[in-house]
C-alpha cells in the first residue's frame, strides 16, 4: 500500500490522491506536520512533491503499459 504523508492538504495532494484512485491504487493519505511529503511503498521511500509528482506519473505509465493490448 501506498502511503502519503503531508504537511497540509493542498491541491497537489488532491491531484496524487485522484490519480492513485483512478489507478485503483492501495493507498492512504496522513497529515503529519512535516515540512516535507513523503511516499512510502512497501520498502520505497520518496520526499519531495517533484519526485512524488514523477514517482506517481512512472506508476501512471507502467499501468498504461501493463494494460495495453500487444495484440499483433
């Protein structure tokens, strides 16, 4: 399960939040007073809003692949 602490809910965690239950992801969101979020999954540790922006976009893309039909 994906869990997303952040300092203060903010559009930029209404966007991740959106985008892991499009992807019908396991996830879970904490405020925490934190200065920075921060992504746990299983032993993956991410910080940062650019990287968890750029770790949940790689997650958008490889389901896009996953489910893509290589039916030549």
């Amino acid at each position: 399960m994906i869990t997303i602490t952040y300092p203060t809910y903010n559009s930029q965690v209404q966007l991740w939040k959106s985008t892991l239950e499009e992807l019908v992801m396991s996830h879970q969101f904490v405020e925490n007073t934190n200065e920075t979020p921060q992504l746990t999954n299983n032993k993956e540790h991410i910080e940062g809003y650019e990287n968890i922006e750029k770790y949940i976009a790689e997650l958008t893309e490889f389901q896009k692949v996953w489910f893509s039909c290589a039916c030549n």
